[in-house]
C-alpha cells in the first residue's frame, strides 16, 4: 500500500510525454505512491509480481501519457456573473454565490485535464479559501495559487467607477494611487493568504498607468515577504518598467516593441502572453452576435501578440501558458484551458512537444513550484493525464477534455463521470481583459 492506507497507483504501457522537452517513449511503468511519483521506466523489483490487491493499474496500451496541464490565467471566483433567474447572481457583489460558483468552476476545469491553475486576481478572498478548502478535501479541484484583488491606479484596467465612488469592495480591482498605498495593500493581501500580489495597467495598453517607482516599491515589499509578484500589462512602457522593476512574469505584452522585450530578455522576466482570449474575443467580435465589441481594437491587439509572440520566441523569453478563461462568457471553463498551446505552434514556432512542456513544466513557474510539477519524473508531483489521442500529431486534441481517459491529481484518480452538470448559459457581461 502506499501512503495514507492509499494504493499504490501504476501505469502500465501507452506512449509517454514527460513534459521535459524530451521525445515521446514507450512507457514500461510509472509507479505513484502518495501524492509523488516513485519510479518511472522498469517497475521496481517489490512491486512486480507482487499482490496485486495492494496496487491499482491503469493499463495505457494505445493512449498517450502526459503530466496534467497547467493554466496560469484562470479567473475562478468572478466572470461569466450573471446567472438569468438567480436574483442574488448579480455580477460579484454576492461573495457568497460567488464563492459557491467558485467551487463548481474549479470542479469543471479539474476535468479538463488542468491539474492546477494560477489565478492572477478574484473577489474577497475566495480563491484564498477554495485553494485551502481543495487542499483539505472538501472539495474536488486543481492545485490552485492565488492573487488577490488587482492593484492598480486611476484609469488601470477594471478602474470603472467614479472616481468619488473608489473601488467597492466586491469590485475586481482596488485603487491605490500612491507607493505607500500599494504596498500597504500588498500586506493586507498576504496577510489574508495570497501567493502573490497582482498588478494592473491599463486595459488596452494605451496609457502607462502605473509608474516604475511604483512597480518597484510592491516588488521590493513582495521579496521581503517572500512572494511573488505578476501585471497585467500590454503597452511597450509597462512592459519595459515590469521587466525593469523584477516584477516574475508579465500578462499579455500585446504593444510591446522590440526594444522592450529585449529587456524583458536580458532580465530574464518570463511572460504569459494570454493570447487565447483575444483569439476567441476576435472570433466573436467578427460574428454577427459580437456587434457592438471594438473590433478593430482587439484586431490591433491580436496582431501585436503574434509579433510578441514571435520575437519572445527569437529572443529565447521564457513564456508561460495562460487564458483568461472565466474572465467572461466567451472564456467558458473547461473549454479554453490548452488553447494557448495551439496558439505557441501557430504563431510561435514551438513543436507539440515544446507546446507541451511549455503548458506543463515551464507554467509550473506561475504556481510557485517549478521544479516540483509539470513533468513525469522520480519525485516530482502526481499529476498525469492520459489521452485516447496523440497530442504531438495534433496538439488540438487536448483542448475540451473530448479524448481524456483518465485525469490523475497528486496520485489519485478524479472520476470524470460525476462533474458538475451543465447548467443554462450565462449571460454576456462586460470581459476583463
């Protein structure tokens, strides 16, 4: 048996991907007891021919063996917020239905094959408190690592209110409009159990909407306190001044000119370039339905993420997956999570194998755990998934959980039969992008 009276779980057979970059191999066996991986290749001598009562095997023959993706740009806890006949559903002013909605999202991304999510911004503190309840096991979700409310300043993305109205406390972002202020709100969040603390610019990447003292006071606050911390920042001076400041990773880049990401290169700052929503907000806005949605502007926007992506490609920037998915409801959970690997072979250069090891090992980076997750490997984390269909053919197959056969998180298998249910879809809100 292993640990905590659990069986030891194997997995016999099927074709790996370990999410390390390396060649796809014939699997022999990958041995999980606990919530960590034993022993990957020859089966060791105590457990071949062993009871088998005290073993659970998976037989993989004709499937695909991979480490369970990662999405570091998961909204959990506000998007997607009206529900029609729900009187209390009204957006994120209810901390309590969003709390419940949390819990459901989290179940439905779990069966995706996304084993854990980075979440760069919530309500309250509700993501804070469904990362401790799936830890204690109250309830069934991803791995989850946590930003609190975004910081930002006047005219900063989700700054949408008069400016004598402030930041209400169910809004997704808080004012802060002085270095002192920043940091100060820097502590109240990890005081309360973020991982991180989320910056936020402007929406489009127009304006510079935060200057670089500022970036560096709550970087410089962040490190004393041992976190990390993440921006939402799409123009070439926010860009430049996050990269500058040690800020660890950089949401979207879209307008970043190349002078700038040869500073994020040489600064070895990472980024998560988030390009799935603005694909699929081009897609809707250009469909007859999406009247109404500046198009022109997401167009302008979707064409600087494929230079970014590109020149992030030249110059050797490590990138990390990301969505945006619950941001709106045109990011449904579930259904986006591996769109950003497509998009890095479309428009990046990657290979199916970097894609995935770009989804897997590297995102591991935006949970705080880079060299503990993303790859199936002697001592790493039990997180596998495995596929009835080759991702390295067709890097598509892993988006939607359509060819999952088996979802594996810290060594225990999810029963990917008694998810949620569907429910009636959401109304069109305003997206945070």
């Amino acid at each position: 048996m292993g640990t905590n009276g659990r069986k030891t779980l194997i997995i016999r057979n099927g074709t790996l991907i370990d999410g390390t970059g390396a060649s796809p191999t014939l699997n022999e066996a990958i041995v999980m007891e606990g919530n960590k991986i034993r022993s990957v290749g020859a089966m060791p001598p105590d457990v071949n021919g062993a009871d088998p009562a005290k073993f659970q095997v998976i037989d993989a023959a004709g499937q695909w063996i991979m480490p369970g993706m990662i999405d570091g740009h998961t909204h959990l806890s506000f998007g997607r917020p009206d529900m029609p006949g729900i009187p209390v559903a009204k957006g994120t002013v209810s901390a309590e239905f969003s709390a419940l909605r949390a819990a459901r999202n989290a179940q439905t991304v779990l069966r995706s094959g996304v084993t854990s999510v980075s979440v760069p911004g919530g309500t309250w503190f509700i993501d804070v408190a469904l990362r401790e309840a799936i830890s204690a096991g109250l309830i069934e979700g991803p791995r989850i690592y946590c930003a609190g409310r975004f910081i930002g300043t006047y005219g900063s993305i989700s700054d949408n209110e008069p400016s004598w109205v402030g930041s209400p406390e169910h809004a997704l972002s808080i004012l802060c409009n002085t270095p002192d202020e920043m940091v100060t709100e820097a502590r109240r969040q990890l005081k309360h159990g973020v991982d991180y603390i989320k910056l936020a610019d402007s929406t489009w990447g127009d304006d510079q909407t935060i200057a670089p003292h500022e970036l560096q006071a709550v970087v410089d606050e962040a490190r004393r306190r041992n976190a990390r911390v993440a921006i939402h920042a799409r123009g070439p001076g926010s860009t430049r001044s996050a990269a500058l400041a040690g800020i660890d990773w950089i949401m979207h880049c879209d307008m970043a000119e190349e002078g700038d990401l040869e500073v994020v290169a040489k600064q070895g700052t990472r980024i998560m370039p988030s390009a799935t929503f603005m694909f699929e907000g081009l897609r809707m806005a250009e469909e007859p339905e999406g009247k109404g949605l500046p198009v022109d502007l997401i167009r302008r926007n979707v064409e600087g993420l494929i230079k970014t992506l590109e020149l992030s490609r030249k110059f050797g920037i490590k990138m990390m997956c990301g969505t945006d998915s619950g941001n709106s409801t045109i990011m449904t959970y579930g259904d986006h999570h591996a769109k950003e690997a497509e998009i890095f072979v479309k428009y990046a250069g990657y290979s199916p194998i970097d894609a995935i090891a770009a989804i897997t090992r590297d995102t591991a980076f935006s949970m705080g755990m880079e060299g503990q997750l993303g790859t199936i490997e002697t001592g790493k984390i039990a997180d596998v998934i495995i596929l009835n269909a080759d991702p390295v053919a067709d890097i598509r197959v892993l988006q939607g959980g359509k060819h999952l056969v088996n979802v594996i998180k810290d060594g225990k298998l999810v029963d990917l039969h008694s998810g949620p249910t569907q429910v009636e879809q959401l109304q069109f809100a305003d997206a945070t992008v």
